[in-house]
C-alpha cells in the first residue's frame, strides 16, 4: 500500500493544522514575519522559523522541532501570562 493510499484510510489530512497556526502566532507575536496564519509550514513559515532559530542560538533547521518548540514557548506564553 503507498504511503498516500495508507493516510487516506487512516484518516489523516493533508492542510492546515491547528498545532502548526498555534505555534505561526507565537512566532508573530516575536515579530517574526511568517505570512497569514495559515496552519500550514510554507516558504514563508520557514524562513521565519529560521530567523528565530537564528536569534535564539538553535539549529537553524526550518521546521518546528522540539527545541524550537520550547524556545518559542517558553519566550512568548510566559510574556502572554504576564
């Protein structure tokens, strides 16, 4: 079974994701320029998920990984609770 006939069956979607627009707002609360709030990782995304990564001294991989994950979590809900 191909990998796109197995996703199918499995119920899962490519597209926005609500985890994905969760993590663009954060980034734009840092003033990192990602494009609309989409749910979806483009080109757009990506650069700014670098330049993050870029300023908080991480791997600049381009993708929400755990470390950046936390970086960004750890920055932008605690100045969110405050």
């Amino acid at each position: 079974m191909d990998s796109s006939t197995y996703r199918e069956r499995a119920g899962v979607l490519d597209g926005p994701d609500t985890r994905t627009a969760y993590l663009q707002r954060l980034l734009t609360r840092g003033r990192y320029a990602i494009g609309p709030i989409d749910g979806i990782v483009g080109k757009k995304t990506r650069a700014g998920i670098r330049a993050f990564q870029l300023a908080s001294s991480l791997d600049q991989t381009g993708e929400f990984d755990a470390p950046t994950v936390a970086r960004l979590r750890s920055i932008f809900e605690a100045k969110a609770a405050a």
